[in-house]
C-alpha cells in the first residue's frame, strides 16, 4: 500500500520505537537502512551485487540468477528507485520497497516512482515524478511497466554496513521464484498506407510470395546445389544465395527474393520443381506497380543489423521496416507502435514431481506450467502517410521514361497549391531520385529567371536587345546553340530574344543584371528557397556573389547555377500562379514562404513563356488540346568533351499544371526533352 510521506514517517516512527526500548535492544539504535537499501536498488537495476550485503547467497549467484531471470527480456532495460523504507514488528529489520520501472520498447522511459505493486497491465493512470526522457514529440514517455517489489533488512553487527538482504528472486518481481523467469515478446503493429493526392492509396498490404531455401526440405550437402537452380529461376545471384544457404543454420529458411504475386505466379512450378526450395505467401506494403514513384516513396523490407543498432530499440530483429524513400523517413509514424508482453515463465517441473520411484514414466514428466502474463499492451496500426501524388500523372509520367535510356524526370507541380502531382524518375537514374534531388546546370530555362532580374533592372518584354552571333566576357566566347535561326539574328526584343532563346543577347546584358539580382530573382521564382517539401528535395542553387565570366554564364543558367527538375517545375508554377509557390510533396503543406514575385511580374514572364510556343522553339506545342501552354526551352553544356555533352531541358505550363522535363545527356530542350513534354501534356 503506498503511504503519504511514508519514508519519512516510518523512518521517524523507527526512530521513536528504538529510543522506547533501547534497553531491551542493548541501548544502541541500528544503523541508517538507507545506504544499503540505495545499493540494493542499484544492484537490482544492474544485476551487480557485488556492493550489496546479502544473507542466503553470494553475490555472483544472485548476479547470475537475474541475468537468468531476465534473458528473456532481450534489450529492455529496467530502471529501480526506493520508494519506501519502513520498520517491521521486529526492531531489527526493515522493509524496502521498491519501485521498479521497465523501458520495454527503447524510448527511454524513467521509472515510476510510488507505483502501485502490480501483476498485470501497469495502471494506465501512474504518473511519473522523476524526469523522463522526452519523445520525439516533446511528450514526456512514461516507462512501459511499473510495479513495486519488496525486500527484507536485517541487522547484522557483523557486516560493515550493519544490515544484510534477504536475498529472493521476489527482489525483482514479487511472483518470481527460484528457476523462473520474465520473457518478452514483441508484436508489430500493422504498417498504415501511404496515399495520393484526394486520399487515393498509393501503397497498403498487397500479396507476396517469400521464395528461398528451406533446409529441412533438402539434404544438406544437395541444398547449395538446390539455391543455385533457384537463383537461375528467380534472376539472383547464384553464388551468393549459395553460399547463404551453405553457411545456414540446419533448420533454416534463407531467402532468395521476394515477388509480388503476379511475377511470382509463372515461376511457381518451377520452384516448386527444386528440391528444398519453397514460395511462401505472405504480404508486404507495396505501391501499385515495382517502379511507381520507388526512388520517392522507397522500399520495405526486414530491418538491416545497422538500422537495428541505431534505433535504440524501437526496431529489432525481424522487424518490417522502411529501408528507404519516404518508407524510412516516417518509418515510426508508418510503423505504429508494436505490442509488448511480459509473462512468468514458471520453473521447468523436476523429473518426478512426486518423488515416488515407482511412479509411471507419464507420471515423471508433469505438464509444464502455462506462462503467466504480467504485462500486455496491444499494438497500435501506424498512421497513414498523404503525399500530393496524382497516381495517373504519375504513371503516365513514368510510362513516358520508361524507354529513356540517360537518367531522366518529369515533375509536375499544381500551381495554385504548390503540390507535386508527379516526381517521376526514369530508370537511368538507377534508383536515384533524379526528379527531386539531381542538381545539374538548367540552362536556357534559367532565362525565364534571367528575365525577371532584367525586368527589375528595368527592361521591358519589347525592350530591345543585340542577339549577336558571338559575345565575348573576359576573354571566354559564348555562342548560341548550332539551330539557331539566322533571321533572329541582330536587334531584336527582349521577347523574341526568349523566344528563340539567343544567348548571347542575354550574355550582352550581364552588366544590367548582376549577380545578386539573379540570385533574388530565382528565389523570387521558387529557386533555391529552403521551403519544407516534406521529403528530401533540392531546390536549386544560385550564387549570391560572381562576376567575369561566371556571372556571365549564370545569366544563361550555366556555370555555378544548380537546379533539380522539381526545382524548374517550381520556376514554371511561380510564374502561372502569379506569386512564389513553395513545393509539397508530403500533407500538410508547410507554410507558404511570402511571396516576393508580383502578379504583374509574373503576367510578363506568362507573355514570354507563350512567345515560346507562338513563336520560337516550342512551336511544336501549339496544337496541345486544352489550354494554351507557356513554355521555355533549356540546353545546357557540361563535362570536359569536345564537342561537350549537354542536358535537355523543357519547363511549360499548362492552365492549372506546371511540368519540367528533364534528360541527363540530349540532343537539345526542344528536340529530347520536347517530345516527352509534348507526349506528357497531351495525356
């Protein structure tokens, strides 16, 4: 029972009764309980009891029961406290209560002080006193399971401490007995699904097969022979899956690969054929298709021995976890909480419970105990994950790259949100989220940025400009690219000089526009802001400071300007909705950046993103149904080859749609990267 002040009281009402019959007690008081009862709660916290006096055992027999009590328990640690030191009927023993706390799941919980004894569920209203560790939240996470356990003081006039414990297993739980032991289990929660835009599922349970090599099926010197014809089939490495199976433990099931259903149905046979070699069912968080947004969203699977070792706890052996993407990213909110029991594992029963030798050999072996649950917490579903994906954009986006052999992006952006209805990455990238987190030179598309900056400095879209065939800064030569046309060639205005996209027009301005200008005009555009997209993102990188020839060919969007194609999308999104847009890629949106672009600013750049398509390299898009398309073309030189490789860029906007396309190595904007636009808009 928990007492009010009770330490205190029972230590004063202690101290009362000693000095009342200090004559039958040979006059002296015993010494202070409380230096002893601090180790004992420090050695049952450790399983160290070399410090603590005990009667009935030694120190490593006591630190050897625990350990043995507690195997069961895996990494849970435990955290003990005294609660209470009170006198018995007897003068010279004490009783110590303790209050012992347990962190079951690794969040780092302190212990409860003052908690009810308990065996069962820990009361749900114990509220720490002590400070605990804060969660990930900032909520402070009270320990998984308290209970409180006692143990008896006496004197002893021989020990340096002038006390001895009565040594028990009950000094750490009060049901525990000689040869029992606590055991935990862990259930994982179920994995919540990741969902598109307008809550439309994305990835949630589907149906897998597990394929491998199950030893028991297959005699040992024939089963790396058996993982081999395995691997063949399910297109692995056949050494390595070997060489896994041979150094398996004999009763071991070693996967090979896991296959959704539908490319695991026309191998079954075959599978079935190989000796020892089985596809189990089972389900797995899966997007609709292998290729659907994975260098985005990531990948499940079994929890790697790094990612077990880093998470303190929360994730062990076994576990289904995200191993990438937004799978790893909001792995713990994904994930849920797992469930957690604690039961008593009663002792093994002797050989013959009855002790008569002439008992039956049925009779000698009783039945086991039933474990006795002492804790139980349910799991909690995880929760589900909204990204702003538009699952047929997506697709459509994808199917577009499929055939593109370079790495690769189509991203859409909604203007008036900011959402990122398609990131899709082409399977050049090999895995890499190309889409949102390549950073490469843009190019001419920069010259819608450039655009901004000169209208700032005061020019105007008919503002005249020299398209030159060559310009010169510091010595270095800038050319247009090799189809440029003749007749655009000379004094031309701002407006055709995007159109047709002339660099050297724009390089003869560098000293109207400079750096810093360029710099403030990107973020104007969404372009090396640090917005909050809610997933890993690049949002591009423009110099703050260059000048010579590296300002020169900013001004063209080469040199030191970075930008991913999210990025460009961003650029082209500005511009349609007439303010800064700042990019989501994960619900809620984080709060939107004040817009330093204005609504006029932005309804010249819509003019000149059209007199692309009116006029200049982008006519090929002029008879896209729907809405008029603005857009601008990009080419953008890099490496140290002769002739230079180059990126194909192409940004456009679309009513309420702003799309950036992007090819690693091409041609150029308009003849690589136009076509997949033009494919992309027309649906």
């Amino acid at each position: 029972m928990i007492r009010k002040n009770a330490r205190r009281r029972t230590l004063a009402a202690a101290a009362a009764g000693v000095l009342m019959t200090a004559a039958g007690c040979g006059g002296d008081d015993p010494p202070d309980a409380t230096p002893v009862a601090e180790q004992l709660a420090q050695a049952v916290a450790s399983g160290d009891f070399s410090g603590v006096p005990l009667g009935g055992t030694t120190a490593e027999d006591a630190g050897a029961a625990v350990q043995a009590m507690v195997e069961g328990m895996g990494a849970a640690t435990r955290t003990v406290t005294v609660a209470d030191i009170e006198q018995t009927d007897d003068e010279e023993t004490r009783e110590v209560t303790l209050d012992v706390g347990w962190d079951l799941d690794g969040s780092g919980a302190a212990p409860t002080p003052g908690a009810e004894t308990t065996t069962g569920t820990a009361p749900p209203t114990a509220q720490p006193t002590a400070t605990p560790t804060p969660t990930a939240s900032g909520t402070p996470d009270a320990p998984d399971w308290t209970y409180q356990t006692t143990a008896t003081l006496r004197v002893a006039e021989d020990t340096e401490a002038g006390w001895t414990v009565d040594w028990s297993p009950a000094v750490l739980h009060p049901q525990l007995t000689d040869g029992a032991a606590l055991d935990l289990s862990r259930t994982q929660a179920q994995r919540a699904d990741i969902l598109g835009a307008g809550g439309e599922v994305i990835v949630t349970e589907r149906p897998v097969y597990r394929v491998g090599i199950d030893k028991t099926r297959v005699d040992a010197a024939l089963a790396p022979e058996s993982a081999a014809a395995l691997a063949e089939v399910v297109g692995v490495d056949a050494a390595g899956l070997a060489e896994r199976v041979r150094n398996a433990g004999e009763r071991a099931f070693v996967d090979a690969i896991t296959l959704r259903e539908a490319d695991a149905a026309p191998l079954l046979d075959q599978i079935a054929a190989i000796e020892g070699a089985v596809a189990i069912e089972d389900t797995l968080a899966l997007a609709p298709t292998r290729e659907f947004a994975r260098p985005l969203l990531g990948t499940v699977g079994e929890a790697t021995a790094e990612l077990v070792e880093e998470s303190g706890g929360r994730i062990v052996a076994g576990d289904v976890v995200g191993l990438s993407g937004l799978q790893a990213q909001y792995d713990e909110q994904l994930g849920g909480t797992p469930g957690l029991t604690v039961e008593l594992v009663p002792p093994e029963p002797s050989a013959d419970a009855t002790g008569d030798p002439s008992a039956s050999p049925a009779a000698e072996e009783p039945a086991p105990a039933e474990p006795e649950v002492l804790f139980e917490r349910e799991p909690v579903a995880g929760a589900p994950l909204t990204t702003t994906l538009d699952i047929d954009l997506q697709t459509r986006a994808e199917s577009i790259l499929a055939d593109v052999e370079p790495a690769s992006a189509i991203v859409a952006v909604q203007p008036s949100t900011g959402a990122v209805l398609a990131a899709a990455s082409g399977p050049g990238g090999d895995g890499y989220s190309t889409a949102t987190l390549g950073q490469y030179a843009p190019g001419s598309t920069f010259k819608v940025v450039t655009s901004l900056a000169l209208m700032r400095a005061g020019l105007t879209a008919d503002s005249v400009v020299e398209c030159t065939p060559a310009a010169s800064v510091d010595g270095r030569a800038f050319e247009n690219y090799s189809d440029y046309p003749s007749t655009a060639i000379g004094e031309i205005t701002l407006r055709e000089a995007v159109a047709n996209s002339c660099n050297t027009a724009f390089i003869n301005q560098n000293e109207v526009a400079d750096q810093p200008s360029l710099a403030q005009a990107a973020a104007s555009l969404g372009l090396g802001a640090e917005n909050a997209t809610g997933a890993p993102a690049f949002l591009g990188e423009v110099p703050a400071e260059a000048d010579g020839t590296a300002h020169a060919a900013a001004m063209i969007g080469q040199g030191e300007v970075l930008a991913s194609p999210l990025a460009m999308a961003t650029v082209a999104a500005s511009v349609a909705a007439g303010h800064t847009v700042a990019p989501t890629l994960v619900e809620p949106a984080a709060a939107a950046p004040e817009s330093t672009l204005t609504a006029d600013e932005a309804a010249v750049l819509q003019d000149l993103m059209r007199a692309v398509v009116e006029e200049g390299s982008g006519e090929f898009l002029g008879d896209v149904p729907g809405d008029p398309v603005g857009a601008k073309t990009g080419t953008a030189e890099y490496g140290t080859e002769s002739p230079p490789r180059t990126h194909a860029w192409m940004i456009a906007t679309q009513g309420d749609l702003a799309v950036a396309v992007f090819v690693e190595d091409g041609e150029s904007g308009s003849r690589t990267a136009g076509p997949l636009l033009e494919e992309f808009l027309g649906g």
